[in-house]
C-alpha cells in the first residue's frame, strides 16, 4: 500500500471515529435537554421528527421512528399529557388523525439547545461558503447511507442454513 493510499485510509478510519464520537456526544446532549424537559429521550427524538417533518399519522411517526406501533401509542400518549402534542383529525380524511406538534412549546427545547447552535454557528463562521457546501454535501450523504443501511436491518434476517451433514474425514479433522 503506498503511502498516499495509506494517509487516505488513516483519514477515513478519523472520520468514521469522529463521526462515532459525534454521535455519542449529541446523544448525551439530547440527554440532557430530555432530562430538563422532564422527557423520554425517544420522546425527544419523535418531537424532533414531528418538527422536521411536520404533522404525520401515529402509524408514520412510528416507521420513521423505528418504533412498533404499539410503542408509539405510549410515546404520544406521554407527550399529549405533557402538553407537547396534539392528536388532530386529518383535514384529507377525517377518519385519520395527525400527530401535531405544540408551537407554544418549540422555544423551550430551543432554548436548551442554545449553547450548541451558538457555539455551531462559532465553527460554521471559520469557513467560507465553498467548504461549507462540501461539509453540508459531506452530511447529507453519511445520512442517506445510515438511512440506506438502517432500512436494509429492518427487513427481515434470512434464516441461516443448518449445517449440512459431516463427512467422517471432516469430523476427524475438527477433532485433531
């Protein structure tokens, strides 16, 4: 391997590293802000959900949770009691309900995410718009492929084959 090839490998093994540290950090920081909001952590997660994406049917949330239904039912029930969701009727079909994110609620979670957008807005300002745009190209495609990959472990694991049948000559070579 020569050394451009190895100084490119090295590379990459930092950023997959960072990228896990990354992830371990803003987990205990949605911690956190969960545990001074009085929420579940999969609490928080499913607000964030509902605030990127908008009102979206229990059975949805749930898909782009990652959460069986029936977990869900407890997760918006905790959330509706606590004054952070609304359950709604569909406006496109009135036997349908939406989970709604409350507005009213939104700038207490901002608030407590505060320190972090400050200090992201802080490292943002050190590059110009070019390597902005590759650092924001750089995201979107690790996102896409943690979604491409956690899609593929939803579906169903194959059975594994059982073991076929053993040659006395293999049995005799396993016991050496």
């Amino acid at each position: 391997m020569s050394s451009v090839e190895l100084g490119r490998k090295r590379a990459i093994n930092e950023i997959r590293d960072l990228l896990r540290g990354v992830n371990a950090q803003l987990a205990q920081l949605n911690h956190q802000v969960g545990t001074r909001l009085e929420i579940k952590d999969v609490d928080l997660e499913c607000l964030d959900l509902l605030a990127r994406n908008g009102p979206l049917s229990p059975s949805a949330l749930a898909r782009r949770a990652g959460l069986h239904p029936a977990t869900m039912t407890g997760v918006l029930d905790r959330l509706e009691r606590g004054g952070w969701v609304t359950r709604e009727r569909d406006p496109g079909d009135r036997r349908a309900v939406l989970v709604v994110p409350r507005k009213d609620r939104g700038a207490e979670i901002f608030r407590l995410y505060a320190g972090m957008n400050g200090a992201l807005d802080e490292i943002c300002a050190g590059y110009d718009e070019a390597e902005l745009g590759v650092l924001a190209d750089f995201l979107r495609r690790v996102a896409s492929a943690g979604e491409r990959s956690t899609a593929e472990l939803a579906e169903p694991a194959e059975p594994a084959e059982p073991p076929g049948p053993r040659s006395s000559a293999t049995e005799r070579q396993s016991s050496v």
